[in-house]
C-alpha cells in the first residue's frame, strides 16, 4: 500500500505472471465525498483488507467499486471476492462484459445483483468529482475491449486500466519485499548463482519488461535441451528459488537497447505508452480508435499525472504529452510484424486464419 496523492489518492499493489515474469498489478483508491472509490480490483487478501480498513476508518467507507475493463481477466477475476468483502459498496463495471469458452451471465461471475451497475449505461458514480472517458468497445470476435478511463478533477490524476501504462527506468518498490524475479532473470545462465545487487536487479527489471511486452523478444534465444541439462547440472545450487538451475535463456548484447525503447524516460520515449501486446493484438485494426481516445483525454486539461493498473505509479503526464503521444504514434509504423513484434504477429496471423478474431477491429 502507498499513498500517492497525500489524503487522496492511494494504490494497493500486487505482482502479476508466471516463471518470474512479473509485473505489478494496482487498484487504486480515491477518496470522493463521504467515502472512497475503488478503481481496478484486487484480490482481497488478508494484508490488503487490513490497509484497507484503516483507510476507512479515517476517510469513510468504500461506496463504489469500479472494473473499468470488460477484457482485462486479471482485473474481472478479483471483482466478486472484493465485493462480498464490501458489502455496502456499488459496483460499476464497463458494458459488454463477456466470459471464454462459455459466455455466463455477469450474475455467475460473480458480479454482485442488485447493486452491479453498466457504466454510461446506468449513470456514472460520482460526476461531480470525477470525468469518466471511454475507449471503444472495439470488437475482438470472441468478445470485446472496452475500457473506461477515469480523471480525478481534484487531483488531475488520471486512471487507466491497461490502455497506457508508464514503464520506469528502475524497478517499482513492491519488489523491495522480494526482489526474486529480478535476480532470477538478471543471469546469463541458470549455473549462476542468485546475487542480489542493485545491477542485478536492474537487469533482471528491464528483461522482464521486454518478456511481459514482446513474450519472445528478438534480443531472446532458447538454448537446446542438451545445453539447458548440463548448464543445470553444473550449477552450484538448485532449488525452488531458482527453479532447480532451468534457466531457458539467453540474451543477445542488443537486448538492454530494445529495453530502452521502451522505458519511460528512456531516449526519446514519450512519458506514456501503449503497450506493445496490446497495440498488436487488440489494437492491430482499431489504430483510429485509439488515436481518437487519447485526443479526448487530451482534452482534459487538468490532468498531471497518470496511474494505470500495471507497471509503474503515478508517472507525471499532461494533456500535452498526450497530445504528443498521439501525434508520434499517427507518423510511425502501426503494429508493426518484425523484429520483437513477430510473435505477437503470428498470433495475430494464427487468430485469423482460425476466425477467432474478425479482419475489422473498430468499435463495435
């Protein structure tokens, strides 16, 4: 728990992934008039009811829940425990909410009757104090992505779930409690022991970065079987910590310069992005329906920072950097299919040779 925006803006951060590849996951907490609103859920455990409630106990009770996202599983999945662990609070979700490979009513996901509203559809909570702004649904065939974006007037924070994220030049505090995946994935080979130093870890930041964005990046080779054994075998420790010396990766020297691309703050990176996976899996065919969200939020004057639900929190952000963000992406190349982007690529190409997702991606 941390508290960003003094006696106003606070996030609850959890980490996110598979075989160390994680990233931070956030629900953020304003307080609004006589309580608070949660934005993107979390799992309720134990550790993050207690911060929580101490919040409560000094700003009012949680009155809104929100899940911006009709896609984002990460963000649905957490919703109905969060719900019955506030009973009193209403939930607003984002319209067209769907569910793979069986499509369930909202009611056997979880989503609480009674006091579960659509966003824009059913009202807007709390629109004396916050501007709620919506990108798509855009159509992804078997479902769809849709996303609301909040703006906090007070405090000119902005709120996104997965449609911009800031990624920091160093790792985000929340691995301070267990710097673990970093290590792991700042060696070269799984022989080498976990050491933990701040060079370490920075490598083992900026790796995961271009994991969690590219899955295979181009700087990434895997070894074969007969190397990856015997690198194994001549490690002076195995265990579940480094998950028994496998270490299936190897990096090309070029690799910490793609990482660069995309870090905040990085040569010539925009203090936002839109993460790569995203924009060439879920964006691919809707460009203009993104460039047209982000010249809306552009709009918002008010806005100084931004807080998104993966990644780094808050990163300093205004209209003007949206704005120019937008302009950057209109002059370069589109989800592009080489280099890092060929996997992601042919997932694309696979999904729609398979018909899963349609050739026409814009709002639906």
């Amino acid at each position: 728990m941390r508290e960003l925006v003094p006696n106003r803006v606070w996030c609850f951060e959890q980490l996110h992934g598979v075989w160390y590849v994680a990233v931070p996951i956030r629900m953020t907490v304003v307080k609004v008039e006589e309580g608070l609103l949660l934005y993107a859920p979390l799992p309720p455990t134990a550790e993050l009811l207690l911060g929580l409630r101490a919040l409560e106990a000094q700003h009012g009770p949680v009155l809104s829940i929100v899940l911006a996202t009709s896609s984002g599983l990460e963000h649905k999945v957490p919703l109905a425990s969060l719900a019955r662990a506030c009973p009193a609070a209403t939930v607003w979700v984002s319209d067209q909410q769907w569910s793979f490979p069986v499509p369930l009513p909202s009611r056997w996901l979880g989503f609480p009757a009674g006091r579960t509203k659509v966003l824009f559809r059913d009202g807007l909570p709390h629109q004396d104090q916050l501007v709620w702004i919506p990108l798509g649904p855009i159509n992804l065939g078997l479902g769809t992505f849709h996303e609301i974006a909040c703006v906090d007037l007070c405090t000119g924070t902005l709120l996104v779930t997965d449609a911009l994220v800031a990624i920091s030049a160093t790792p985000p505090p929340i691995f301070d409690l267990d710097p673990t995946p970093l290590l792991f994935h700042g060696r070269e080979k799984g022989s080498e022991a976990i050491i933990d130093t701040p060079e370490q870890r920075l490598k083992g930041w900026k790796r995961i970065v271009l994991f969690a964005n590219f899955f295979r990046p181009e700087s990434l080779s895997i070894p074969s079987f007969p190397d990856l054994v015997i690198d194994a075998m001549t490690a002076d420790e195995a265990n579940p910590r480094n998950h028994f010396a496998l270490f299936p990766f190897r990096w090309a020297p070029s690799w910490e310069e793609h990482a660069d691309q995309l870090i905040t703050h990085g040569p010539q990176v925009a203090p936002c992005r839109l993460a790569p996976v995203l924009e060439r899996l879920v964006f691919v065919r809707a460009k203009a329906t993104y460039l047209e969200w982000l010249r809306t939020l552009a709009k918002q004057m008010t806005i100084k920072s931004l807080i998104s639900a993966h990644y780094s929190a808050p990163q300093l952000l205004t209209s003007v950097d949206i704005e120019t963000y937008a302009d950057s992406l209109e002059a370069t190349d589109w989800a592009p299919s080489d280099g890092s982007w060929q996997l992601l690529a042919a997932i694309d190409r696979a999904l729609l040779r398979l018909k899963i997702v349609p050739s026409k991606s814009e709002s639906c």
